[in-house]
C-alpha cells in the first residue's frame, strides 16, 4: 500500500518559536511554500501558514502567530487516510512525524496527484498495479490472501454491437457495483486492464467465492434493470497460504495468484458457470 | 541631559554638522508596570510578553488571554490580584482600555488600589 513517507517532502524547512514572523515571511516566499512547521528543542509544536503570516505584525513571534494544535499525521500511514483528514479538517499541508520526529511534510495536492496516478478515470477504482501492491503488503503482513478475477463475458461483442461509449457505461456500471460492495474493508476491488476487474481480499477462499457469486448476480441483476445487460465470469485463487513460502518474492506470488485466478475466470466462461476455483 | 559637542577632528569643515543630544534615565524593571494590555495585532503577542517576564521578573505577572475585543491579553502584576478579585479589575482595565485603545495597541497601565476601612469600635 502506497504510504505517506513515499510522497512526503523531506528534509523539512521549518521555523523557530522565537523566529520572528517577518523571517518566516521571507523565507516562506524565497522557497514558495505556504507552511512551516513549528519546532521547539526538535519537538513539533505548532505549524505558521502564510495566512497566519498575513494577519499578524511581522515583528511578533512565530509563537504568538502560529497554530498551536498541529493536526500530524505518521509515516506509515496510508495515502488514503492523508486523504481524508486533508477533507475532513480542511487542511493544505501535514507535517509527517516518525514517533515524535518531524521526518517531513505532505501537501493535500501531493496526495491527489499520487492517488489520482494509482486511479482508473473511468471507473474510480484503483488501477491494477495498485491493487497488485496492495496484495503485496498484504502477504508482507502474513495474512491470507485470495484474488478474484472478474471478465465481463462478450465483451468485445458489446462494442461492436452497441459502441464503444455503451461498453464504457457497461465497466462504469460494473466498477460502480464493485466499489459499493467493498466498502467493509475486507475487499479491495481495481480494474485489471480492458474488461477484466480484480479484487484482493484477506477472506478465505470458500468466503471469497461466495461474496463473487453474490456480485455476479448484483452487476446481473442491476444491468438488465437498466437495461444494459452485463455477465461476469470470476475465478478465485489463493486464500490457503498464511506464509509466503521461503525463497519466493512476494510479486511473484502475487502474479502466480492472479494468473492462476484468470485461468479460471476463462474456465467459468467456458463452462458457462459464475465463479471457478483454482487447484 | 548631557549634551556632548564634537571634538575636533571628528567633524569636517564642509559647514553641516550634527548635534547629537543623549537622554539617560533609568530602565525600569519591569518595564511593563502594573498592567500591559496587548492588542491582537500589536508588534509584540502574549507568548513574548510571557517569556519576556518569564526572564524579567519571575513569577510576579499573570497572563490572562482575552476572547473578544480589540486585546488579546492584558498581563497583571500579581500584587494586584491580592487587593481586589482578578475579575473585577479586568473588567475594570478592559472598559477603560477599550475607550481608547485599538487592535494594534500595547497600553501599559499604572493601577493604585487604595483600600479605605473605616472600623467602629465600643468605647
């Protein structure tokens, strides 16, 4: 999984408490940033933002112009949580902390760019090279692991059929579908390439199948309503290796698992059943 | 006042000269007397008026921060706190402070409380 100390901006620039808030305005427009966190004896306590700058005499102290309750956020910490306390707190920029270590700082525009680079624009959902990270992370922390692959059946034949702009409807409408069923946490839905979606999960293998089936039916059902009729076909794989054997990268697992899982997405369609399980 | 002439030699002939008058007085410690009432825009802000009487004069002022108004802290000398509540003198200080003062201000305040007790005793 993406974490913030990948786009973090390091080493940091920051301010003094008793710098005076002129220097800071200098050195806020010599470099063109917006913010300078505050420390005092190494120790994160404040943050001073070119508004604080506007609004305050410039021969006042940083610590009588800065904010006092720094929102922080850690290292380790995913992109998407960044995300959501930039939205929620109406925030432009975090200092990042290792313990109680200033390590860097992230910018609300440093997390979209990297998120919007890791996001399909035409479903929403996360690109597949994202997931297949995801997945990474997910042995590295010695928990299960099963892929889902999904492939829209006759595909190309609904772009010859009805157009290309139909078949995009057609994988919005799926990759919609998807992202409104995994919001639990346990599922983590991409699209793969073309028409084929995957989707990581911890579940077991048996669980993992059933929730597909339960989706197929969804994406069935919800296409014919609005009448634009969509089947999926969906292989699982993995779900029964709680250990990364030793010798094997972790990518390489991870690649085996998914390639294992669209053989037997080919082999549903094939059969003409919803989901097949990998040996 | 002292007034100092140039000596000789220190001045050129060119017909301008200086007249450099110096006034000593003694600095008053601390230099903020009883109150110091400080505007929200002011040059100096309560987190250096603290450390200044942190250094100055160790533990003989309280800052009190203020919500509204054109003050965002009036600093009182603790002396004064011991003769009429906190309170009462800041709503006092801050009436009259707000009168004539503005968001840029620093007022510095010279407070006397005289305190008159009349006792009737039995004869």
């Amino acid at each position: 999984m993406l974490k913030v100390s990948d786009v973090m901006s390091f080493p940091v620039i920051t301010a003094g408490m008793l710098d005076s808030v002129g220097k800071v305005a200098t050195v806020m427009e010599k470099y063109k940033i917006g913010g300078l966190p505050v420390l005092e004896k190494e120790k994160l306590c404040g943050i001073i933002t070119s508004r604080d700058v506007r609004r305050t005499h410039p021969n006042r102290i940083v610590a009588d112009a800065m904010s006092k309750n720094v929102v922080h956020i850690n290292k380790d910490a995913s992109l998407w949580e960044a995300k959501s306390i930039f939205e929620e707190k109406k925030l432009e920029r975090l200092p990042v902390l290792d313990g109680c270590k200033l390590v860097g700082i992230i910018t609300k525009s440093d997390i979209l760019v990297e998120i919007g680079r890791h996001t399909d624009p035409l479903t929403g959902l996360k690109t597949g090279s994202y997931i297949r990270s995801l997945a990474e992370d997910i042995l590295r922390n010695k928990n299960e692991l099963t892929v889902i692959f999904f492939d829209v059946n006759g595909f190309g034949l609904i772009n010859k059929t009805h157009g290309h702009v139909y078949g995009d409807h057609c994988l919005k409408m799926v990759g919609q579908i998807l992202a409104e069923n995994t919001s639990d946490g346990l599922y983590f839905p991409g699209r793969y390439a073309g028409d084929e979606f995957i989707v990581v999960t911890t579940e077991k293998k048996d669980n993992a199948g059933l929730w597909a089936k339960e989706i197929i039916k969804k994406i069935s059902d919800t296409t014919r309503r609005k009448g634009m009729p969509v089947n999926i076909a969906a292989g699982v794989a993995g779900g029964r290796r709680k250990d990364v054997r030793a010798g094997t990268h972790l990518s390489a697992t991870v690649d085996n698992l998914i390639n294992l899982a669209s053989l037997a997405s080919t082999l549903s369609k094939q059969n003409r059943v919803p989901v097949t399980f990998s040996n | 006042m002292v007034l100092l002439s140039l000596k000789p030699g220190n001045y050129s002939d060119t017909g301008r000269k200086a007249q450099i008058s110096i006034v000593l007085s003694e600095f008053e410690i601390p230099p903020i007397q009883d109150v110091l009432l400080i505007g929200r825009r002011a040059p100096i802000g309560p987190e250096a008026v603290q450390r200044m009487i942190d250094v100055l004069s160790p533990e003989q002022y309280e800052i009190l921060r203020v919500n509204e108004g054109p003050f965002e802290a009036v600093v009182i000398r603790n002396s004064l706190s011991q003769l009429i509540t906190r309170e009462k003198l800041l709503s006092i200080i801050l009436e009259e402070g707000c009168k004539v003062a503005s968001e840029t201000a620093v007022l510095k305040a010279q407070v006397n409380i005289v305190l008159n007790i009349n006792v009737e005793v039995d004869l």
